[in-house]
C-alpha cells in the first residue's frame, strides 16, 4: 500500500515507468492510489464520485469495473490491503528490478510494451531527457523518516544484490541527521558495475539535487508538522503527500 506509482500512479521512473516484478496481472496496481483529483492527500477519496475515488474507498465491485482487464483475485487484493503501510519487501523487490533491468531506455521500453494502456492516462508525465537517462543509473527512494528507511536498509540487506560489496557501500541513506561528510557521498558516481541506491526523506525534494537519478521510487508517505489548538502541542505526523509533493518528487 504506497502512494505515487508514476505508472499507474504509484512507482515510477525518471521518465520511465516502473511496475513490480512478480505480482502478475494485478501487480502494477499493487500499490496504485493516485492523489485525489481536488489536488489533496493522496489516500483521500473524493465523496461521492467513485471515478475520483482513491482504490482503498471502493468496493470490490467498483473495483472490478474501475481495473475490467484484470482477476478477481487482483480486485480482491487490491481491496485487503493495507494502503497506509509501507511494504519493504514489495519497495525492495522494486529496487532490485530498476537495478537489473538494463537501465532507462530499457525500462521504457519494457513499459510501452507491458502498460502501454496506463501510459495513455499519464498526458502530463514528462518526457524523459534521453542524453540525460543515458549517463543516469541511479535509485532514488523516497521515505518518510529514519525509522523506515533504517527498515528498508534492512530489507535489502538480506537480498545478495545489496549485502556484499561493493554494493553494500552504495545504499546510501539521507536525512537530517545524516553527517554532511557522509551526505557528499550521495551526490557521487558509483564506479562501473555498481549502482547507487539512494533511501530519502524528503529533504532530496528541494533541498538537493542527486543529478544521476534514473528511476524514483515513491512511498507516498511523509512526516509533517502538524500543530493541535485543543492540546496546544505540535506533533510530527505520518501522513499520505499531496499531489504537489508527487509531482515534485517525480522529477528528482
């Protein structure tokens, strides 16, 4: 259950977009729940208009008929997930496949092949700058804080691709309390043969810019301060991005 898939509004490429890779025919919608169409959190469903509505507030019938070409086993899925938890296993199987698919204009192809009908409902998606997509390889993941990426860090270290080195060396966390020593590494080339993973908050929204980014994988969750007038007390909330933070961070 994650938010921000640039194909179909959940996961996406830099210009590419990205689906899971053994989730079957329903796979590409595992973790699809765009931002709702008043431009608000992603997650929120829009009353009274089943069309509008996130997949998490329709039935399993509106979803049968919203996704006609896929199982029922799919529209089942799709309704019994959690859409407000981060699936890690899910992200790095996500990861490892942007890793291994043989870079941008692969991805691009594998996508015009295999989700040719959700590229059609993507018209504001940006071309990809090719001369740029040809020098990029790199991961960028967006999460909401240390404690997911640290899970995430985790996750892919039981996987071979991401626990022995040089790989190891190249995941790279980055958040505020990253040291800026530590932070220069994020902003340089991994050597040939390697690929650089880069696990964010969303201080690489704005604040940076990691200039060989290939694909971005988006959670869609984010903290955010939000402030209690009953209580008189500010609490850091984890909270579904909005439409202008999707947008921003598919361009990174």
């Amino acid at each position: 259950g994650m938010g921000g898939m640039e194909a179909p509004g959940g996961f996406g490429g830099q210009g590419a977009p990205v689906a899971p890779p053994r989730l079957g025919n329903g796979g590409k919608y595992m973790v699809g729940h765009g931002p709702g169409a008043g431009g608000g959190f992603m997650g929120q469903a829009t009353a009274g208009n089943p069309a509008d509505a996130d997949d998490e507030a329709l039935s399993i019938q509106e979803l049968a008929s919203r996704y006609p070409q896929h199982s029922g086993t799919t529209h089942a899925a799709l309704k019994a997930i959690d859409h407000n938890a981060i699936d890690y296993e899910l992200v790095a199987q996500l990861v490892q496949w942007a890793v291994s698919c043989g870079g941008p204009a692969a991805a691009t192809q594998w996508a015009e092949e295999r989700l040719g009908r959700i590229a059609e409902h993507q018209p504001n998606q940006p071309k990809p700058d090719l001369a740029k997509s040809a020098l990029a390889d790199a991961v960028l993941v967006f999460l909401p804080g240390l404690k997911e990426i640290t899970a995430l860090q985790e996750e892919l270290a039981r996987n071979p691709a991401f626990n022995r080195e040089p790989n190891a060396s190249w995941v790279l966390p980055l958040h505020s309390t990253v040291p800026p020593e530590d932070q220069r590494k994020v902003f340089e080339h991994a050597p040939a043969g390697v690929t650089k993973v880069v696990l964010a908050t969303n201080i690489a929204e704005t604040a940076v810019t990691i200039d060989d980014v290939a694909f971005v994988i988006d959670t869609g969750r984010m903290k955010e301060n939000r402030y209690d007038p009953q209580r008189r007390m500010s609490s850091l909330d984890d909270v579904p991005v909005s439409r202008a933070n999707a947008k921003q961070r598919r361009g990174r």
